[in-house]
C-alpha cells in the first residue's frame, strides 16, 4: 500500500511540474499550440485545467483557474504523503 501512495504522490508532483511549465509558457503568445512538444503539453494539462476554468472564467484576461488547480493538487499530494507516512508508522 505504501508502494502506491508513494508512486501517487510522486507522479502529483511530476504533474505540477508539467502544469507549471504549461502556465509559464502562456506567457508567450508566439509559441504554436500545435507543433510538439507543445501540443502534448496542452493535451496532458489542460482537461485538468479545463475543470477549473469552469468554476472560475478568465476575468479582464487573466486566467486564474491555475491556482486552484495548483491548491487542489498541493493538498492531494500533502494527504498522499501523509498517507504515506502513517503507513510507515503502522507495523504488520
């Protein structure tokens, strides 16, 4: 069981990575969303993004659905790690 939380964890904080470097590279309106590796980028981060965007609309132009996606998977990852944790604490 330990074995999962760990591999979750870990890949919650590979994902972050990967929706960070998607929201650093909207900065730059001259990157083509559809040449790679840009568009595998778009197609792994935005159906998650997408959830988010339609809680909270861009307001003036600024999109700030990442924050919630970045608080959500903050505190995904912090109970996975805290899984994880307890399941070292608990002898079998």
């Amino acid at each position: 069981m330990n074995l999962l939380f760990t591999t979750l964890a870990t890949f919650v904080t590979f994902y972050s990575y990967l929706l960070i470097i998607r929201v650093l590279l909207t900065w730059f309106p001259t990157i083509n969303w559809y040449n790679q590796p840009f568009a595998a980028l778009a197609q792994i981060s935005d159906p998650y993004l997408n959830l988010f965007r339609s809680i909270i609309p861009p307001l003036g132009g600024m999109d700030f659905s990442p924050i919630l996606a970045f608080l959500a998977l903050s505190f995904i990852g912090g109970l996975l790690r805290s899984l994880t944790a307890l399941s070292f604490a608990q002898p079998f």
